[in-house]
C-alpha cells in the first residue's frame, strides 16, 4: 500500500518530536511541555500508525521502550534486568471499559465483575529501581529509557526512607529483591526547601518533581541529602526466595520488609471500583500532599498477569486513567500592571488560551516584580501554568526562552483588553517581543504617581482611582461581606460609567432615589426584574452582620479573621471609631502594623464620609453575640448543602461562625459536620464515606437553640 503523503510526513514530525522531548525530560531534565501535552503527541503517533500500519517503523517510540541515552552524563549505564516499560495512558470512562475488553477476550471470560484490582495513585515524580541481595540495598537506578538506567545508588541511599537493610522481624528477607517506586518531595516540603534557598540566595525551584530529578542526578550525595526527598514502591519485578498469589499480598511483605508505600494504595473488585476509585482520588487531589496526575490499576492476580504477558511497550494487564491536566504550557503574551482595591499595582500575566485542570486560561497574576524577577520570565516565552485544586493558575516558571526575532505578527496578536482607544497598547503594557516586566513608576489607570510599599508598588490615589473605586464596590458587595450577589463586576463598572455610583456608599441609596430607578432601566440589560430584584436585596442587606461590614469596608490589613476579632471586642460603629492604636493593640491578633492601619484609615475624612453616606443609605451593622464555648459549633467546620428552608445560607453560615464555628464550601476528611436541606447533592454521599456527622436541618436549628 502506498503511504499517504500528508500522514507519512505527519508521522515523521512526530516521531522527531517526542524524540526530542525524550532527551530533554530523560537526559537534561528540562522538560518544555507537560505531561498531558506529551500524551497527546503520543496519542496522536499511535492512532494514526493504527490508520495507516504502513508507516510504522522500527524505530518509532510506539515500537519501543524509548529513546537510548547518550553517554558521557557522569553516571555510569546499567542495563535492566526487567525492562521498565510504560503503562497505557487512558483519559476517559469509555478508553478504561475497552482497556477492560481487550483483557477479557484474551483471557476468554465473559465479564470482569469478579476481577480484582489493585489501585493507587500515580505520582508525578522521578521512577527508580533498587535491588537487594540477602536483603542489603546493593544498587539504584534511574529509569532512564527503560531499557538501561543511570547507577544513582550513592544519591538514593541518602533518601532517608529507604531502608539499607531489609528488616526480618515480621517475616524472612528474599535471597534477592527488586522494587521499583516514586522518588518525591512533598508539596509543603518542597516549599520550605525553596524558602531556605531564597534565604541563602539559590535560585527557587519550580516545581518539586523538577527538584527531584535535578536532585539524584547531582554529583555530590552530600548536597542530594538536603532535599526532602522519599520513596515510594509501587512494583516488584524482580523476587527470589518468596511467592505470592496476589499484588495485595506482595504489598503486605514489602512493607513488612521495611520498603515504604504512599499508604493510599487499595484492592476493589470490577472496574465500576476502579472508576470510583479514580474519581475519589481526584477530588482528594489537592489535600493530598503529593503531585499527582491519574490513577494506576493493577490486575491484583499475579497469575493472571502472567498469561497476559506485555506489548511492546507496556503490560497488558496494567493501566493509568489520568486526571484532568493541571499544568500546561503555552507562550506569555503581555505582562500588564493592574491595580487593585487598594491601589495594589500587581504585574498580570496575559497568556495564549490554555486548558488547565478543566479550565481555560488566559490571565493570571505574577504577584510582584520580585517575584517576576525569579521565575525570569520575558514577553515570548514559553510558560508551566499551574493549577492545584480550586487555586487560582499560576506561572511556575519558563518552559522555553523567546529568542530571535519576534515572530510576524505578534503586535497584532496583543489581547484586545489591553488596546486604549486608538488601538495601541495602553500604558503599563509590557507586550514587545522579550520584553521584561518593569516596576511602575505612574499608575496606569489615573497617571498617579506610584509609591512603593515594601516589595511592592501602589498608587495612592484611593478615592478617585477608577479601578480603585470599581474594587472597593465590589469588596463591599462581595461575598465576604454584604452579598449582593445581584451585582457583579461588569454591571459595577457600568453603573459608575453611567454617573450612578461614586463611592461605595452610594450603593445603597440607588433605591432610595427615583431618578436612579428611572437611569437604570435606560441602561443596557437591566429591566423591571433585575431592578426590583437589585433593590430587595439591597434592602434585606442593610442589616449586615457587624464583621462583614467592616470587611466590606477594605480597610487594608482587615480581612474576616481581624473583622470578626473587631466585631466581637467593639459591639457598634461608634466604639469602634473612637478607639485608639494603643487600645487596638490590646486585642491578641493584632500588632502595631494593623492597629496603626485601622486608626489611620478612620482617621481619614473621606473614609468618615464613606461610613456616613452608608449610615445615611439605611446600613445598620448587627452586633455579634458572643462566642460560646460550649456551643456544638465551636471551633468545627460545617459543610452545607441542599436547600435551607428556615433560614437563608448566609444567615445560616453566619449562625455557625457566631457559634465559634467555620464554614466550608466542600467535604473532606477535616468536616465536622453537613448540614443536609432540601435535594441534597454528592456531598451527602462523600460525607457518609468519610464518617461525617450529618445533620437535617431541624437537628441544625434545634443545635443553635432556634
């Protein structure tokens, strides 16, 4: 059959590609793409081999372990006794349950609801292979191409959990042991590692799996052993002088052994059990301490196994079902200074469109020039952006140096958002090809000059900044703070754009002056419905519990943890202005700084006049009542869900906080309590596999003393 061109030549670039991306993440450890961006250049090989068999060839890496490393790299190569292969890569339900069928039509079996398996996460570290004779650790390897390793035992054995010698307490050791696991940092770890190394002037590092591999391919094992590296074993393929029947079994040896193990690993019997399983760990993602980025199942019949045997470059009776990808990389398109509410001038990241954990990005904050400066990041380059759980992306560092010239059209390709009026980029705009981020020295919305405040930079200019005035709306209307959740930010801006709003206070007089019913239903998208809808919210906000009122105040330094502290010290508005620095000071949880900002900011005219023009608009902050100590909620954490029917959710979030309690949004092993209303949702079920204590919500209230 004659190969078609277009597929041939696709083919070719492909295999030249992860060619390349193999030397850079095996041999020098500078991965430019993420993993999910090599999966799908994998994936992409492979179907289209699988569509046009002709264009196989012998040296695609669909048709072997890996690419061979170079020598001359300081270590010296040690061959495999048992290659390490890969494991196939699944990414939907759909790709498991075909995984499933190919194994039971070799197998010959019917169905796979009695077939047990053995799961456990998969870290995203650096694999390694230790070898034991008469239970004395004798060698490690890097798994390098999976065929031929890189001898790193000097580095290894300075991990502090792998153990020399193999413990004989529990049972007798094997004449000869290979297991194979994750090296690994842990996230709060590796954290404190970077602080020490910005403490002494190293650079930080970006990411702990990168710190990994960077590590045990250090010369000195001296400098290995202060990283907080471990080791966990996920695999034995190699045992002599003890058998067993079952993965779950060997799992049981090699710990009574001494060899340690991330402890999440479990046998589940038929696939639905694998998927669950998948599923509960990706929720647990980010309050797991590790990276990781999928799941690994197992056949946990090691007989089984054996008459499944492997392919090329996998075995047949193991799979990864990988999670949504939570670091991707795309290129930085502008670096703009935003400013904040509280005149914050903060460089911002404008990013390609990029698909990160199941979203799509486009801008994130780069936090401060110091911060700029560290990552080394220039206009052009190739960006790691990260997302853990629910956090905000980051940039987490510089996959690929913009070099040259700028490519043809790149001015034209600058976010529309940050063009003024006459189609240039607007001021405080870093978007030229290499460009790097410099500290303001105006601000870019009002020309105020900046002044600089620590680390970073800020334009003083409080009460007529623009984007200042939008954000301390939006603060006061928050969810923090008054919850006018009829309101957002778009609709903010278009409403102080229409001569509507001023300052924050005159939020609550737009119901209280006709002529302003009258301007907002000229506007766009607002109608009777919205209207009315808008003003009875505002009027069921204006009595606000006394801590969120003083968080919608941003006065700097007060979040919901020092405005409760206030709230529950100084019982109204009047104590609370008359009091002074050194009484502030008095109060455990705040120091000079914050006291001296708080007086400062009542201090201010304008901000009297802020709290006047509220009062004036009907705002009455409640008092709180005293903390109980003996309050069932006091010092818990209560999850609600369903629908309330006795109270609303923020009266009901503000019960529990009154009781001494906090409120979360989602279940986890740190869950005291779910408060369970009308149609509940998964909550409900997570909260019963935990063992948290439910409540309804007649048991909620009669807890309260409602």
């Amino acid at each position: 059959m004659t190969p078609d061109p277009s597929a041939a030549e696709r083919a070719a670039a492909l295999r030249d590609e992860i060619a390349r991306h193999d030397r850079l993440y095996y041999v020098r450890s500078e991965p430019e793409i993420s993993d999910a961006e090599y999966d799908a250049l994998f994936r992409e090989l492979r179907d289209l081999e699988a569509a046009h068999p002709e264009l196989v060839t012998p040296d695609s890496p669909t048709q072997r372990v890996g690419a061979p490393l170079p020598e001359g790299q300081g270590f010296a190569k040690v061959a495999h006794e048992v290659p390490m292969l890969s494991i196939d890569s699944l990414f939907e339900d759909e790709e498991v349950r075909e995984f499933e069928d190919r194994i039971l039509r070799f197998l010959g079996l019917e169905s796979g609801d009695e077939l047990a398996w053995s799961v456990e996460p998969k870290f995203d570290g650096v694999s390694a292979s230790l070898l034991y004779e008469g239970g004395v650790l004798v060698r490690g390897l890097t798994r390098g191409d999976g065929v031929q390793g890189e001898d790193v035992t000097a580095n290894l054995r300075t991990v502090r959990n792998i153990p020399l010698a193999l413990s004989d307490g529990l049972r007798p050791v094997p004449a000869r042991l290979e297991v194979r696991g994750e090296v690994l940092i842990e996230r709060g770890a590796f954290d404190e590692f970077n602080a020490r190394r910005a403490e002494e002037g190293q650079p930080v590092l970006a990411n702990p799996r990168n710190a990994t591999s960077g590590a045990i391919r250090r010369n000195a094992p001296a400098e290995v052993a202060r990283y907080p590296l471990e080791f966990h074993t996920w695999a034995a393929p190699q045992l002599v002088g003890a058998s067993f029947d079952t993965q779950t079994e060997l799992n049981a040896a090699l710990r009574d052994w001494g060899l340690p193990d991330s402890g999440y690993a479990e046998r589940v019997v038929g696939l639905d059990a694998c998927i669950a399983y998948h599923d509960r760990m990706e929720e647990r993602r980010a309050e797991i301490p590790f990276d990781l980025d999928g799941v690994v199942a197992k056949l946990d019949d090691l007989a089984l196994r054996e008459r499944l045997g492997r392919t090329a470059r996998a075995m047949r009776w193991q799979y990864a079902h990988k999670f949504q990808a939570l670091e991707a990389t795309t290129t930085l398109r502008a670096i703009e200074t935003s400013v904040g509410v509280n005149g914050r001038l903060t460089p911002r990241a404008h990013l390609e469109p990029v698909h990160v954990g199941g979203v799509t990005v486009t801008h994130t904050t780069l936090h401060n020039a110091d911060n700029v400066a560290a990552l080394g990041v220039h206009v052009g380059d190739r960006v790691f952006v990260h997302r853990a759980g629910d956090v905000i992306p980051q940039v987490s560092g510089v996959a690929k140096a913009a070099t040259g010239r700028a490519p043809a059209g790149w001015k034209a390709g600058v976010p529309a958002e940050l063009l003024g009026d006459d189609g240039e980029p607007r001021d405080g705009v870093a978007w030229k090809w290499r460009a790097a981020f410099e500290p303001p020295a105006r601000c870019p919305a009002c020309g105020t000059e900046a002044v600089q405040d620590g680390k970073y930079w800020r334009c003083p200019n409080t009460h007529a900044c623009p984007p200042q005035v939008a954000g301390r709306i939006a603060a006061l209307a928050g969810r923090k703070a008054f919850e006018i959740d009829r309101l957002g930010e778009k609709q903010i801006v278009q409403l102080i754009d229409a001569g509507l709003l001023e300052t924050p206070g005159d939020l609550f007089h737009l119901d209280r002056e006709p002529e302003k019913r009258a301007a907002l239903l000229a506007l766009e998208r607002w109608g009777e419905k919205s209207v009315d809808n808008l003003f009875a919210q505002l009027e069921d906000r204006r009595r606000v519990p006394f801590d969120r009122f003083l968080v919608g105040l941003s006065i700097p330094e007060v979040g919901p943890a020092t405005a409760r502290l206030l709230a529950l010290n100084h019982l109204d508005l009047d104590g609370l202005r008359a009091t002074s620095e050194e009484d502030l000071q008095h109060l455990d949880g705040i120091g000079p700084e914050v006291a001296r900002a708080i007086t400062e900011w009542f201090a201010d005219e304008r901000n009297q006049a802020l709290l006047d023009r509220l009062v004036d608009g009907g705002v009455r902050p409640q008092p709180l009542a005293a903390v109980s100590g003996d309050s069932p909620f006091s010092g818990k954490t209560v999850v609600f869900t369903g629908t309330l029917e006795g109270m609303t959710r923020a009266e009901a979030k503000h019960s529990v906080e009154s009781a001494g309690g906090k409120v979360a949004s989602s279940v986890s092993g740190r869950t005291d309590f779910l408060v369970v209303g009308g149609k509940p949702g998964s909550k409900a079920k997570k909260a019963e596999e935990l063992g948290v204590t439910v409540l309804l919500e007649a048991e909620f209230l009669d807890s309260l003393g409602k």
